[in-house]
C-alpha cells in the first residue's frame, strides 16, 4: 500500500481519493471541484481526462 501512496505523490495527475484528502470533502464535492477545474483547463486549450486533475493546476488554484 505504501508504493500506491509514493505512486501518487509522483504523478502529475490528482485522483478523486487524493482530492477529497487535500479539501476534506466528500466524493461528489470532489468530482464537482475536479470537473470545475478541467472545465477551466479546457477552456485555456488544455487536453484534460476525466476522473483526473492537474495536480499543478490544483494547489495553484487551492493556493496550496
């Protein structure tokens, strides 16, 4: 379970699980906030997948 964690910390993509961590919410206030951001990201040209984010574009909108 650890290598899972260590995973994530290295990827640049942001799974629903990590983000309802980081914002201490529920999992459809998650999805809603990840489907917001890819919107965003969409709009600025950016190629986004669904039930992924940015993890970048995340603590830079989070101002984490």
């Amino acid at each position: 379970m650890k290598k899972k964690v260590i995973d994530q910390q290295l990827s640049p993509f942001v799974m629903v699980e990590e983000v309802m961590e980081i914002l201490q919410v529920g999992r459809s206030t998650a999805y809603h906030t990840m489907q917001q951001l890819n919107k965003e990201l969409e709009a600025k040209g950016y190629v986004t997948h669904a039930g992924r984010v940015s993890r970048k574009y995340l603590m830079e909108r989070l101002y984490i």
